[in-house]
C-alpha cells in the first residue's frame, strides 16, 4: 500500500488551539497532534508544516512541524526572512541604540533587513523647526546606516515610497519591527488593507501609539511572488542578552570589517592596545554613535552573565 505524500501548509493563525493553517488555496483549520506536548513543542506562526485531513470532520491534524529557520518568544513566530525596522523621522524621534538592538536581533537570526524611516511628510515644511528637525533626523539614520543596510522613505499616511519598501520585502516574509507609535500599524494596513490592523492615535502628550494587536498573524501581499507580511502585537523583549559577549562584534557588519586584525585574538575593542576597531572609529570608519552602541551592548552581555 503506498501513502499518499502529506499535505504540506503554513500556519498563518493561531487562537485558542486552533492553528489556521495555509495549503495552496485553502485554509485548514487544525488542531496539533498531541505527541507536540509530550516533547514541548508548540507550533508558531509561520511553521511550516505537514497536516493530515481527516474526512468527515471538521478538523484537520498537524502532524509535523519542518525545521525552522529561525523562532522568536515574544512575539512567537517562526521562519522571518526579513525585518523591516521602523522608526520615525519624528514623532516620536528615532532612538538609535534602539534601532541598533532591533538590528543585532535580526543579524542574529540571519534575517534580511530594511530600514524604514516613517513619517517622512513631517519633514516637508522645513521652515518650521519642527519639519527641520524631522529632516536632520532623515539625515542622520542615512548617514550612518545608508552604508551598512538599504534604508528607505515612506509617509504612510500619504502612501509615498512603498515601491521602494516593496523593492526590498518582495518574495520574502517579513516582520514589522520597531518602537511603538512609530508607524507599524499604518504601514501594514497600506501594504495589505484585509488585515484591517488597528492603528492607534498618538497621544501629544506620551507621542506614543496605543497598541491593539493581540494574535500574531501572517498576511499574504502577493501570491504569485510569495511575499508575506506578519502581523505582531510587537517585539518588545530581545534574545540579545543570550547573545555571547565574543558574538556581538560579528552582529555590527560596520565593526566586523575590521575584526581580526587587532593585536589580541579575543580584542573586545574596548579599551585594548593595538585594536583595530579603535583605530576604525578615531580614522571615521565606524561611527562613533555605532561603536558607543556596541559598547552599551557588550556591558549589558556582560552584566546579564554575571548572575
Ligand atoms: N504624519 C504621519 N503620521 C503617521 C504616519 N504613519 C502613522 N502615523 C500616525 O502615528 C500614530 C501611530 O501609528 P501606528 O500605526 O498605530 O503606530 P505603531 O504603534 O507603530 O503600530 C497614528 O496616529 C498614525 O496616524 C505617517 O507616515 N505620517
Ligand atoms: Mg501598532
Ligand atoms: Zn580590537
């Protein structure tokens, strides 16, 4: 007797114990076998999967969950290609030690990155302070990251500059990241207008989004070229602190250039003599708020170990 070859799909949902799992056109509701239980394995969204279509019921089975590419806790979802990090270009101003851990999160897991500064209408009167601060800001995030990942411009609002967003998530699956009241919402209710994500209305006050997504939820923007977008409740806690103080370097792509060449082989690039690194920064090769940001990292490594 020959098996057929199982049905394969991706869990694009998740409530309650029910995973909602997409095969070609069809969406199968599941349930997860129970030996997943047994060895602690739960299911995320984004697995891959293989399921069992039981006739005569109204549920089918998850029978094997492929190997992941990579996972995340919170929010937990699986197999990320590409982050697309979001600040603002004001409202709130962009924190960039913040875009940087956004940044170690994704080279840690071996994900795509795209930069997406938002809000960038607020810097088209540039008479008033306020528009011109918004354009410094612009400035800045290209000046110093321009070199080292793609960064594009949107206002998402208006819908200006998606084709250029588009250019770079196209045929990958991508979470939104990024502090709240940035954009997120906006943006992805503009890239995929069924997901209907809530958007929150700044407060003037706090300059901060309230935030509604409660279920982690992968939307589909092109079936043809395979491009997908999750939708988060947001990354708020980072696996960086699991990261090894000696892995943080290769994490920085501006700092790795120069790995390697400093005079001790474990050179941390703090305060050692005859480091590369070091010399890098004091030559303008690597920006100084870079290097400080990998410095405050490094410390946080090193504190979280000392426990
Ligand atoms: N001026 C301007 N406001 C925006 C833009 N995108 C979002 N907003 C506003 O910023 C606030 C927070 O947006 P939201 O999408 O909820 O942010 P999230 O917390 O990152 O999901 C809302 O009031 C939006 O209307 C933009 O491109 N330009
Ligand atoms: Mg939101
Ligand atoms: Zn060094």
């Amino acid at each position: 007797m020959s098996m057929a070859d199982p049905l394969r799909g991706l869990i694009v949902k998740g409530i309650a114990g029910f995973y909602y799992v997409k095969s070609g056109d069809e969406v199968f509701r599941c349930k997860a076998r129970g030996i997943f239980k047994q060895r602690d394995m739960k299911p995320a969204v984004g697995d891959k999967v293989t399921m069992e279509v039981i006739p005569d019921n109204d549920d089918s089975l998850i029978t094997d969950i492929l190997p992941r590419k990579n996972s995340f806790i919170r929010p937990f979802i699986a197999n990320v290609d590409c982050f697309a990090i979001v600040m603002a270009a004001a409202r709130p101003d962009p924190v960039l030690p913040v875009l940087d851990k956004f940044l170690v999160m994704a080279e840690k897991n071996f994900t795509d990155v795209v930069i997406c500064i938002n809000k960038c209408d607020l810097a088209e009167d540039t008479r008033k302070a306020k528009g011109r601060k918004a354009a410094e800001n612009i400035e800045e995030i290209k000046r110093i990251y321009g070199p080292i990942y793609p960064v594009v411009c949107v206002d998402s609002v208006n819908g200006t500059g998606f084709e250029d967003l588009m250019e770079h998530i196209k045929g990958k699956t991508t979470a939104l990241a990024g502090p709240s009241g940035v954009g997120k919402s906006t943006i992805l209710n503009r890239l995929i207008p069924e997901a209907f994500a809530e958007t929150g209305n700044i407060s003037e006050k706090s300059q901060r989004g309230k935030h509604t997504t409660r279920h982690s939820e992968l939307f589909t923007i092109d079936e043809d070229e395979g491009t997908m977008i999750f939708d988060t409740p947001g990354f708020t806690s980072f696996d960086i602190l699991e990261a090894e103080e000696e892995e943080l370097q290769h994490m920085y792509p501006d700092i790795a250039k120069f790995v390697g060449g400093c005079r001790y082989n474990n050179c941390r690039h703090v305060a050692e003599p005859g480091c590369e690194v070091i010399k890098a920064v004091e030559d303008g090769h690597i920006d100084s708020k870079r290097y400080e940001s990998y410095k405050t990292l490094l410390n946080e490594i090193r504190e979280s170990k000392q426990y």
